[in-house]
C-alpha cells in the first residue's frame, strides 16, 4: 500500500473549504465521494475517512497559524439536508484492525485539537448542524463549543453506532455525552441506541445541541453566534498577519526520512526506528517579531511540525516498527534559550500557538502505542522542552561519563520552567509531576535543579532517568533491552503502556484515550461487528447481522 | 456445564483457612490443587481459579459479619517458598472469553472488598509475602494495607504476565501500581517487563513492597506489624459478638430462583431475566441489640446477600439472559424506615458493615454487563435504598396511575437520606450526583423532596425517572424495548453501558474497571495471547508463541 501522507494544504483539498470573513471563519465540510484514501468505498454524504480527517486535521491548525484575526470558527457543511454522516462504514468495514485503531486515535486528537483552538488559541468553535448528523458527524459536532441544530421537523443528532453498526461512537462520542455535555445517563441511553436521532426542543431539553433555530432564521442565527463567540474571545490580535506553514520538506536518507532538524532512522530487522531532534542551530530570536518573520523555519515551530509528521508517518506507515528510540543532538543551552524566549512571549499570540502546538506534540507521542526509549548520550540536548521527550519515554537510559573515542563532554539533562508547566499531558498534569506522583518532594527537588546541567548520575539520584549506565556496559544493556521489548506481544505491550504512561487523575481526554478507545477496541475485535456475519461486514448487504447472544 | 455456586463456608473452604487470635486474624492461602472449578487443570503452587476466589471472597465478607473483634487481617501462605503464583494459566488458556472477563470482574471486586475492608470497617489488611509472588499473586498482596516480603534472597513480587503470557496484570495489578503504590512509571515499565520480578530492598525503593525482612525475624516482625496495624483501626468492638452468615436458602420456582426476599424470574425465550426485591416484611427493630438479635435475617443484611447471590448468579450462569428487569415490591414507607435506622445506627459495627455490604452489591450491579432496566409500578417500593436499583439502571420506566384491574394505589417513588451518601458509586459520587452531573439544581430539588411520596409524573418532571408511561400503553412500550435491545450486538451494549454509567470524576476503582479492564478485555481477544499459536495457548508447551508483530 502507498504510505499515508498527513501533509496538505488548502489549495489540495478535496472535502474542505475554508472561508475567512474578518474574525470569523467558515470551515466547510463537502467532502468530495470519489477522494477516499482508497478507491473501495464512495464517500457519500459527508461520511469521511482519514483522508478527509487529514485536511481537517492541517485546517484546525492553519486557521491557528494564518489566521490570527479569527476569533470564532464555524463548522457547516456545503450539501444539503445533511451535515455528516459519520465515518465511512465500508471503509471501516474493510480497514484492518490496525488501521480501524489508528485511524480513531488520529479523528479524536482531530477533536481534542479543536477543543484545544477554543481553549487556548481563543479560535472558538460553533457547530452550525444544518442537516442530519450522525455518529462521527455528532462527535464532530461534540468538539465544538456550541452546537446549534436547524429545526426543519427532520434533522436530528444522532449516534447510531450500537444498534447500527455494533461498534461504540469511539471518537469521544459517548465520553463528550456523559462528561462534556452531561447528559443524564439514562437520556444518554435512549439517545445512544435511537437509530434515528433526536431533533428539535428534545434534543436542546436532552443537553444535546445548545439551541435550535428555523431554517428561515439560520443563515442570521449562526452569523449572529458567532460574532458572539468571537466577543468572548480574547486572542491577542497581532498585526493580524499570520505565520505561512509552508510545506514540510523532507527527504529519504538511508531509508528513514529526514527533516530540517528531525529524522527517522529505520532498522527495519530489528523492528526498530530511530527519532533524532537536533536542538536550534541559532539563539533565540532578539523578539516576538523576529522570531515570527522566521516563520515556519522558527525552530519550536519547524520541530513541532516535522516530529508530528514523523509520528503520524511511523504510527500508520510502519506499524512493525515497536520500538521508537528517541535521541537529540545539538546543545542544551540553545533549547533552554528558546524556552525562556517563548515563556516570556506568551502574551504574543504565536509564541502562544507554538507553546500549545508542542504540547500536542508530545501528547501524540504519549498515546502512541510503540515502546518509546530515549537515549541520552553525548552530544544530546534534552533540555527543558527536549527533555519532555525523555519524560514521555517509558524509559531513558543514560550513559556515565565519555564514549571511548569520543571527545566530546559527558551528556546532560537540564531542566527548565519549561519542564513544570508548560506542556502537560492529557490528565492535566506536567510528565515530572505524574513521573513523582508518589514522592512531591522529588518534585521540588528537581525544581531546585532548573537551569544546572545534569550529569548521568547526578539525573538518576534526582530519579530524571531510569538508568545510568557505564560505558563498557552501554551497548550490551541496549542490544538485549530492544531484542527483549521486541520479543514480547505487541498487543500486551500497548495495553500496558496505554495504562501505566497515565497515573493519576483522568480528565475527558484521558477517558477518550483509556476507558472508550479501549472499549471500542474490544468491540472492534469481536465477531459481532467484524465478523462474516457482524454489523460491520453485512451492513448495506440487505442482510441482518448475525449475533452471538451471550454477554460477557 | 454445572452452574457455579457462590454459596460457601469456612467448613468447605479447601483452600483457605481463617485463624482468628484475639484483634488479629490470619487468612492463609494453601490452595488444594485439586479443588479447581474443573478437573482440567491443577492449581499448583497456590494458583488460583474461580473456586479459590469464592473462599476468598466468602471469608473478606464472613471477617467483617462474624468477627467484630478482628482489627488487622494477614494474608499469608500456607506453603513453603510460596506466597502465590497467580490466576492458574491453564485455567485461562481453555476458559472461553465470557468466563475470562467474568472471572477478573469477580477476582477484582474481591480485591476491591479488601480494600473496602480495610477503610471502612477498620479491619487492615497486611499481605505477608513469605515467597515468591506473581502476577495474580502480587496483584493480591496489593490489595493490602501494607505488603512485607521475607528477604530471603529468592523471594520476588513480580507482574509477568507481559512477558510470559502476553496479557496484562489486569486484576488491578497495572493501576494499584502507579495510582495505589505510585511507582514511578519508568520502574514499573521494568517491573512489569521483568518475569524474574523484583526483591529485597530493591523492592522497597521502588515502592512494590512497604518493607522486607529476614527469614529469622519473620514471624515476629509479621505479627508486631498487624498488632501495630490493629492500634490504627477504631473498629468498635461491641460486645465482641459477630453475626453468623448462615447459608443463603434458595430454592427453584418457575425456573428461576427464588430466596427469601428476592427472586429471580426468567424468561429465556426473551432473554430476560427479572430480579425482584421485596421490602421489609416489617418496621425496623428498636435497637442496634434487637437488629443483631436478627442475624442474618435482619432485612437489609437479608437482601444484600440474595441480591449479591442472584446478580453473580445471573453474570456466570445465565450469559445469555441479556437484559435484567429490576422490580420491587412491598411498602416504600418501611424501606425509609430500616434506611434511618441504619444511619442513626452508624456507630454500631453491624450497622456500619450492612451500609457497606449494600454500597459493594450496588456497586456490583453497576459493573455488570446487562442492560438494567427497572420498572416502577404499583405495589413497589423503590424508596430509599431500595430507590438505588431505579438510579443504577440503565433506563427506568414508571407506570402513571393506576393499572387496568388492580386496585393498588398508584406507583411512588421516595428517597431519602441514604441516596445522597450512603451509597457511592465506584466514582465516589452518588447516582444520584452522577445522574445530576450537568444540573446541579435537580439534585437540590430531589433532595427536598425527602420522605414524599413521587407518583410518576412528578418523579419524571424531577429527571428522577427516564420515562412516565400510561397504563394503555405501558405493555407495548415495554415489549418493543426489551425486543429491541435484545436485538443489539451483546458486545456494543456491554461497552456501551459501561461508559455510560460512569460520567464524571475517575477513581482507582473505576480505573481497573474501566481502563484496565477494557484493555485487558481486548488483549483477551488477539490472537497474540490467545490464537492457537499464542501465549496462553502454547504456556508450558515447550514452544514459544509465535507473534503477529504489528502494533496497532
């Protein structure tokens, strides 16, 4: 199969539109049947698939980055009578497991990504439903902060995914119901299992949309909204011109792939790949200015965008590679520098986008499902925002000392502000604070350390790392720690992870990520909707599905 | 196959034995190898299946009822050089899905009523690990207080159930040891990576274990422990007397069962199956003495055991009866009475156990995987504890007025004090807050209307009820319900429901169920553990398993 390719931009798109009309903007779904990743399944009715989440995906976040003067985004749909219907059922009929599991983790950082513009960028989102809306259209509509439904006497809301389809509204659709919307449960019952839908007064009664409002209304009603939304908003304003994503570059290099300052090295034997993140080749930026005349070569920003990619581009492209090892290059000071430029600059709205835009970096590589290793060896800088990369591992490994051969200094892990509160996970804690959960004193004990760098033993005594290691063992303990990891089940490995990567507090999104995903993933397994004769198979064959009838 | 008997006494215990000296009392595991559920397999080396876990959970409960002088309980082995090597894996590897998930669902709640145990009637758990200790095994000792292990250089607690069976410690094992122990994540990813497990002091710093200590200073050590841990409880020690469970008397009636004072009906065909609990035949005693007096067929106490004994009936025997109608029948007005008599009463020891014995069979109800329906009708008694069967349905239905032929005054709902406290659910919030989570305001209004009697338009207009229906219609409305959702893919209700029911906050209790569990729920479903080349399969074979090495 073609490898899956995330980067697009507007002039490509093929099921999204973007209109901008001063601060608000339109992002228009009219997805285009026939521009499914594959060419099995017809994409009628604004059903979609990765493909179209792909261009969603790059339009949530360039109306981020272009469009500082937006203060309030209005999702429609450019057909008639119909908002969504939801992802495509053939495709998911057909995709493989892996793929149904990958395809959901990405539509639901699509969702969580909108919720985020809302919160933190101030581009406030309102879900103009002006038509049906079902499963994944309702769970589109869910990330929004207001949804408003016409009422035409047949437009509804509706989730139909269990008695349709057999699976769970998995891109947070029952998770957004109960813990967004708070719908009363036994509502959300009757709701989750009513094929067709709620509409009109019942479904504003249910907490299901915000308001309902007449088709003769409608075109006022939402324009009206949302100006009122972009009141609400106080996204720093700028000189309102935005900062151009230019289009990713990147090249093959020894069969990885290689970015600005990113690459992929690939042991494919092994089943394991390499992520290298070199630190900013410059100081820091003497402004906001500068820094936003750099634009998308700014480097926060360049590595945000290129280890994103590399992310997305592993998880579907290379599913047999279970290990990811994380290493730096570069020097720790530059990183600490860049972190200090882009905390003192977060009245400035960019270096506010790019803050958030790495925290939902480093969230994706939380919620991969790979054994995630970072190395810190000479020559790295996991400093400050770097060294997230070594606290999102599920272990760091440290070497004391110098190589042999090597003159280069011993390697170093510096801490900074960075590191304490600005890119906290899903559970709504920094990776130090859920890392010390059960010792707080460890906690302040590495805040005293900010700024000091870090030799491998003096980070193990702190408990930064999980490993210090000499040299003369370093390469032992590495060979048999991956060809151990890649030994186990694959399976096992990502439930474990998934588990013990989020100690702590839950919030929605870590409910999105734990409790339904992994719910939706047992359905995704089961004869009753993957089978020859489940849900998901016979749907559309004008034969009933066939199902075992015991409960588990 | 036989339908599984949750009845059982110490006289027929044949793994466990119960040692009571004075406030201490020492629960020792010596499982018989031959005293498995089935003769398929042997429970060498203090493995346990489902029959050892019933002894378990009997003697958690009977140390509560039957021994209100206990105040520290020691769990510890009867064999040499081993505490307990965990779920038997044979056992695993030929149960079939449903009894997989049911069997860890069982095995959970008896770690959860440990733990329940412990903080609530004051009787604090010590797990004397004097051996080796794995997976199933540790994930018991985890449910303790405090957890010794003898330094003998050999004994080890270890998770391995990652790498030697590609599945997850998912007895609570994975959350107890980052949420309750809080290791740090990166140890407990070489914890549970680790087959060898862990000892010694080691063991110690990474917070697996509370303390070690050698083989000569065991015994002594074990035992100033628990009296140290017995200093802490405030058990009140009454007069000493505790109250004998005597065996739970049922009998078969019309194919279902029926016990004192609740029954259950069944309707295969449908695949319903009705549970029905009758009110207090009487007002509630004059004192705390003269309730004791009662024993086990003081009321509350009468119901929680029969309601415990047909919800797990029902889980394990009767998988394919997939929805369960709850339905009461008596006077609401003595319900209310026996409810303020057991929260005057919280002082006395049994008092305070009976709360929390029904506290643990609601909880039941809420983690099992049937659709819950409860119907309100005249001659029914859902008030106030009794009301908490309607608030854990899925959906209840209330009958407006009086039945066609019945002269039965119409059906009312009542609550009172006990649903705003007494009962949490695993969430730590009521139902009742769960239910209100998005209005507030509508658990203020309920909670004036303590005492009075709700007929079904009033419970309806306070959300306290899904739906009021007329006498004309109440038959086929009821009718086209249950046969639609009997018509719904088993597995998408079960995910479902088990979103659903739990909005809001998150706890470790509600973590195992639902994080932990649905993962575990789908690693029991790759072929990776359990095709016919996978771990479970080939365990002991002498062939290693062959993985499907994609990562999802």
């Amino acid at each position: 199969m073609e490898p899956i390719d995330f980067r697009t931009e507007p002039a490509r798109y093929r099921h999204w539109k973007i209109d901008v009309d001063g601060e608000i903007a339109f992002l228009v779904m009219d997805v285009d049947p026939a521009g499914g990743l594959s060419g099995d399944y017809e994409l009628k009715l604004n059903s979609y698939d990765l493909a179209v989440d792909i261009e969603l995906n790059d339009a949530v976040q360039r109306l981020r980055f272009e469009h500082p003067e937006v203060r309030a985004v209005v999702i429609k749909s450019g057909k008639d009578n119909v908002f969504c219907a939801g992802a495509n059922i053939r495709m998911l009929g057909r995709a493989s497991h892996g793929h149904k599991v990958n395809f959901c983790k990405f539509t639901n950082e699509t969702r969580l990504a909108i919720e985020d513009a809302s919160e933190h960028s101030r581009q406030i989102y309102l879900a103009a439903v002006n038509g049906s809306c079902a499963g994944g259209g309702y769970e589109l509509a869910l990330a929004a902060d207001h949804i408003m439904l016409v009422d035409d006497r047949r437009s509804t809301v509706a989730l139909p995914e269990t008695p349709l389809l057999a699976v769970l509204p998995g891109t947070g659709g029952l998770t957004r119901v109960t813990d967004k919307r708070k719908v009363r449960r036994d509502l959300a019952d009757v709701f989750c299992t009513t094929e067709e839908g709620v509409r009109g007064q019942k479904a504003v009664e249910w907490r299901l949309v915000d308001e309902v409002v007449t088709k003769s209304r409608w075109d006022d009603a939402v324009r009206a909204r949302a100006k009122q939304l972009a009141a609400r908003s106080d996204r720093p304003r700028g000189d309102g011109k935005g900062v151009t994503l230019s289009p990713l570059e990147r090249r093959s290099e020894n069969g990885g792939i290689a970015y600005s300052h990113v690459r992929i090295e690939i042991e494919r034997e092994r089943g394991v790949a390499g992520i290298v993140v070199r630190g900013p080749p410059q100081a820091a930026p003497a402004s906001a200015d500068a820094a936003q005349a750099l634009g998308a070569s700014f480097w926060p920003l360049a590595i945000a965008r290129e280890l994103e990619d590399a992310i997305l581009n592993l998880r579907f492209n290379e599913p047999k590679l279970g290990v990811l090892v994380l290493r730096t290059e570069g020097d720790g000071e530059a990183v600490l520098d860049h972190d200090r430029f882009l905390a003192a600059q977060q009245h400035h709205w960019l270096m506010r986008e790019i803050r958030h835009y790495l925290k939902r970096v480093f969230k994706r590589l939380d919620v991969t499902a790979r054994s995630l290793i970072a190395l810190i060896e000479p020559g790295s800088c996991f400093a400050g925002s770097l060294a997230e990369l070594a606290f999102a591992a599920d272990r760091s490994l440290m070497l004391i000392g110098t190589r042999e051969g090597d003159n280069r200094p011993p390697a170093a892990v510096a801490l900074g502000e960075a590191n304490f509160g600005l890119y906290p996970m899903g559970n709504a804690l920094t990776r130090l604070a859920t890392r010390f959960l059960g010792e707080p004193q460890s906690l302040e004990r590495a805040k005293e350390k900010i700024g000091t760098p870090l030799e491998a033993e003096a980070a193990e005594a702190l408990g930064l790392v999980t490993a210090a290691i000499e040299d003369f063992d370093w390469d032992d303990e590495l060979r048999v720690m991956i060809e151990e990891r890649t030994s186990f089940s694959p399976d096992a490995l990502s439930a474990m992870e998934a588990n013990l990567r989020f100690a702590g507090p839950e919030t929605m999104e870590t409910k999105i990520f734990g409790r339904l995903t992994a719910w939706q993933n047992w359905v995704f397994q089961r004869p009753n909707a993957v089978g020859a004769e489940g849900a998901l198979k016979r749907y559309g064959s004008g034969i009933q599905p066939s199902f075992d009838r015991e409960r588990t």
